[in-house]
C-alpha cells in the first residue's frame, strides 16, 4: 500500500484554526492528493476528501463511531441539547 503524502512542517494546529474549513482544500491542491497526513495538537492525523474517501470513511468495518464523540457533542448534534418549544 502506497503512504499517504505528509503535510510537512511539526505541527498545523494553528494554521487550522486560520484556515478553518479551507485547510484541507489547500493542502489537498498543494499536495495533489485525496489523502495526506498532518499532525494536529502533536498528534498525527489523516485527512481524506473525495468520493472514494468518503466511502471508506463510512464502512463500520474500519472505523469505530461507537464512544468515540464526547456525550455532550452527541447530544448537539441530535438534537438532544438544543431548546425547543
């Protein structure tokens, strides 16, 4: 299996919280690639965009979901957090 290309530099931490949203678009066009690793808060980390990266992404038989956002997240997300009338 080829390696992903690497993000280089230590860490990119901060030039995600500039860039936001876009960071994965620059890097993927500076890199030319759907996946590249990076570290993020030391830690290093894969970024993934496109179609067949998504697919692989969802398969519940190589990522674990279960547990792995904090409770509080999850309730946002659902719906469980937010006010209603």
């Amino acid at each position: 299996m080829k390696e992903a290309p690497k993000d280089k530099n230590f860490d990119h931490t901060l030039k995600l919280l500039k860039e936001g949203y876009y960071f994965i678009i620059n890097r993927r066009e500076a890199l030319n690639t759907n996946i590249f690793q990076t570290k993020l808060i030391g830690k290093k980390m894969y970024c993934l965009s496109g179609r067949k990266q998504a697919e692989l992404f969802y398969d519940n038989e190589l990522f674990k979901r279960q547990g792995a956002a904090p409770s509080r997240v999850n309730k946002t997300l659902f719906g469980e957090g937010v006010y209603k009338d």
